[in-house]
C-alpha cells in the first residue's frame, strides 16, 4: 500500500463503493413498497367481504377462486405474517381468524380465513415480502461492484502512474555512459512529454559524458610530451639524489597519466562478451601473481567443477587482477575464495591489512582515492585500480562492494549471474 499506484487504487475503489453504495440506498428508498396501511388493511376488507358473500352462497366460491375447506391448509404457519394478518382483520372490526402458512407446493403463501359455518376459506395471498434469495441476490451484486471497481480502478491508477514508472525504469536503466535505450514517445500526451524529456536528458547526459572522457584522456596524453622532456632534463641534473628524486615523481605522474588513459577505455571500450570459466580465470590470475613474487601473499580456493557468466573475458580478468593486487599490496596478502551461491557466483577476497576507515568507506571507488596521500611514495600506483575494476564488473551486469573485516583488514565481494 506504500506505492502511489496503490494509494491511488484504493482511493478509487472506496470512492466508486461509496458512490454506489449511496445511490443503491436511494434507490431501495425510492422503490421501497408501499406501507402495509395501504395494502394490507385494504385487503383484509375486500377478504371479509369474499367471505361473506361465500356464506351467503358456497356456489360462487370457485367462480372466485377460493377454496372452502373443513380445515386450514396444512403448511408451515407463518407466525409473523399471520399476527400482521389478525390485526388488519381487527382494525376493520372482524372477528375472523387469519393464518398464513407456506407451502413449498405453491409459488405464494397462502390464507386461511375461518367463516360462520364452521369451515374455512382458503386463498393464495400475493408475496409482498423481499424474495427468499434476496440476501443471496445483494451479495451477488456487492460482488459484482467490489470486483468491477478494483478492475477500473487498478486500470485507471495504472495509467495515471505510467509516467512515474516510466521515469523509474529508465533510471534502472541507465548505464555507466548516460545512455538510455530510446523510448517510444506514444500514448497520452503527458506519456509522450515524459518520454521526451527522457530521451532528451538521455542525450544530453551521454554528450556531457563522452565530453568528460575526451577531457580526460586528452590530459593524460598531453601530459606524456612535457614529461619526456623533463625526464631528458632530470638526466642531467649531476646531484645523483636529486636526480632520483625528479625521476621518481615523473614516474609517478606518467603511472597517474597511464591509469586515467585506462579508466577512459574501460568507459568507452565495448569487448566481445562470451562464456567465461570463472574458476579458471580466477586460478590464472593467482598464478600470475605468485610468478612475479607473491608466492606466499595469495591463496585460492573454489569449486571442483567450472563456473560460467556471460563476461568479457580480458576486461573481466583485468578487474580482478586489480582487485587481487589491491589486497596484495595494502593488504599483506590475498585470500581469494570463489563459491556458488543459488543463482550466482560469488568471489570473496580477503586481507589482513589496516582496513579503511568507516567514514571513508563510501569513497572508495572513487578516480584517484587515497586513504592516506603520504603513501602514495611507498605504495606503487595512481589509485584509479579499484575504479576501473568497478566500471567493468558493473559494465558486465555484477555487482561489487567494500567492507571492513574484522579484527582488521578489508573483504572485497563480487557477485555475477551465472
């Protein structure tokens, strides 16, 4: 019931109920029978007056269809009916005894009235009550209402939310370049406006993005021409620790300049996707990284059978390759364990390192992060590692996120569809 669609349903449920509700009251008010001073009364008149006239000559009892018998008739008396009956006959000062019963044999109740010889005069008496099903009939018909409003209703609410659930479903639907898929501008004419403020912003969002990326990229490349020349120059500089120094920072800078360059082809490049193995991608990464040294530092464990995603193969083993190396270098080694969750393959990487703080754990994936900038002289890297890795996992329809461990260290997770 939070969703305004719903709100909006049950408003007009409740709204067509209550209306209906009203003019079936006004309608039973309008239509209601007359009142038994003017029914019932007059027919217990012209009753004594048959009886009379059916004392004074028997022979014209069936002329008048009635019946005369020796007893009443032999139905189940109606109590209510014959009480209401006895009185009408004594407002009109008769002294005649009344009894209505119901014979399951006979569509109407019927009257047995006594007369002066003894025997009785039997009639059928028209059914002014409600019919015997009746409670059946307005059940029926509450039904009909409750079931017909919520069909309207529920129609009607979701025409008017379209707009809204259009704006929710493209905003879902937007991929890390601000592109939308293009949106049908029909419908209604708000359908339609909503549409083509989406596929507007669409373009406009994708055009500042691909502005961005040329920016950047341009950077990185503009900055390579000034840093071979200073790199000539600091080759000169005859102080061998000052020389040192000036090489080290322009190593730096072009690391800096190289990572900037990858995160703009992460963002723009597209590989083929396919069937990857992750357990095999996963073994392979590991022993790259105990080839050049970190025999010790990284440790595996996964299933005895393969495990496929949909994924770009080099993209998806560049992630991971940075994910790895990140627990490796800040956190004293890797432990990587790929498991089989319903649905889904997680990979679960694990260190033993300082951990980050909480109030900087959101920023982690951001271009250029650093935890503490003063080490960016003992650490190798430009911090852009867990940026790319999060632009291609998430390009590839996974997820991934950063947490603390405790006593210390961090565990990255990442999950993707199998």
């Amino acid at each position: 019931m939070s969703s305004l669609r719903n709100r909006i349903a049950a408003l007009l449920i409740v709204a067509i109920i209550s209306v209906v509700a009203l003019a079936t009251l006004a309608a039973q008010q309008a239509l209601q029978p007359p009142s038994p001073s003017a029914t019932v009364e007059p027919l217990a008149r012209h009753l004594e007056l048959v009886a009379r006239v059916v004392e004074q000559d028997p022979s014209i009892a069936a002329a008048s269809g009635v019946e005369l018998r020796s007893a009443p008739d032999a139905g189940k008396v109606d109590e209510g009916l014959s009480h209401f009956l006895q009185r009408a006959f004594a407002a009109n000062g008769s002294t005649r005894t009344a009894i209505v019963s119901r014979d399951p044999s006979r569509p109407s109740p019927v009257l047995s009235v006594t007369l002066s010889n003894g025997r009785w005069l039997v009639t059928d008496l028209p059914d002014m009550g409600p019919p015997p099903d009746g409670w059946k009939i307005f059940g029926i018909w509450i039904a009909i209402i409750v079931i017909g409003s919520t069909i309207v209703s529920i129609f009607t609410a979701t025409k008017i939310v379209r707009p809204l659930t259009m704006l929710e479903s493209a905003a879902s639907r937007l991929g890390p370049d601000g592109a939308l898929p293009h949106i049908p501008e029909t419908g209604s004419a708000e359908i339609r406006a909503t549409a083509r403020a989406l596929n507007g912003l669409s373009a406009r969002l994708k055009a500042a993005m691909e502005s961005r990326l040329r920016v950047v990229a341009a950077a990185g490349h503009d900055l390579r021409t000034p840093m071979t020349r200073m790199r000539l120059r600091a080759e000169f500089i005859t102080d061998d620790e000052e020389r040192d120094k000036w090489l080290s920072d322009l190593t730096e800078l072009d690391a800096i300049a190289d990572s900037a360059i990858r995160l703009v082809r992460e963002e723009v490049d597209r590989d083929t996707t396919g069937t990857v193995d992750l357990n095999a991608l996963v073994s392979e990464i590991v022993s790259e990284l105990q080839d050049i040294g970190h025999d010790n530092a990284v440790t595996f464990t996964g299933p005895s059978v393969p495990v496929h995603i949909e994924a770009a193969p080099l993209a998806l083993k560049r992630a991971l390759r940075n994910l790895a190396m990140n627990a490796v270098t800040h956190g004293k080694g890797a432990e990587i364990v790929l498991r089989l969750d319903a649905t889904e393959a997680v990979i679960v990487i694990t260190d033993k390192g300082p951990g980050i703080p909480e109030e900087m754990i959101g920023r982690v994936f951001e271009p250029f992060f650093r935890v503490d900038p003063a080490r960016r002289k003992s650490v190798p890297g430009a911090g852009l590692g867990l940026a790319i890795a999060k632009e291609i996992i998430e390009r590839l329809g996974g997820r991934i996120s950063i947490a603390n461990r405790k006593p210390n260290g961090l565990v990255q997770t990442v999950t993707f569809r199998l």
